[in-house]
C-alpha cells in the first residue's frame, strides 16, 4: 500500500464531501493490543470519532495507514 496515495483518497473525499469519511467497514472487533480487526483505530478513536472535528480525525486516518501496512 502506498501511504501517500491512500491519504489523498481521504483528502479527496473530504474535500468532495466536507467531512472526513469513517474508515467503519462493521468488522468490528478488537485484537490483542485493543485494535479494531476491520478499521485499525484503537478503541479510543472508534469511541471519540463522532465528537472530533476533521483535523483530528485526518489525523487518524495517517495513524491507520500507517497501522495498516
């Protein structure tokens, strides 16, 4: 995976839609380092998601990717 061309499909839909989208795909279920199997946010990003604004949420998605690879 380039982390550099799945970053800028989130910042491209954010800007097409003004908002960042959820990485949420309802595989939803946490490894042994409190991981979701499906998203790769930790438990307290799934938890805080909808009260962060979307810096903080582009944020988690460079934190994603880079957990992804």
């Amino acid at each position: 995976m380039d982390n550099d061309i799945e970053y800028q499909k989130v910042l491209d839909e954010y800007k097409k839609y003004g908002f960042v989208p959820s990485p949420c795909i309802s595989v939803c279920s946490l490894d042994e380092n409190k991981i979701c199997k499906g998203c790769f946010r930790t438990a307290e990003e799934i938890r805080n998601w909808t009260k962060w604004n979307n810096e903080k949420r582009l944020e988690v998605w460079k934190d994603i990717i880079s957990r992804y690879k």
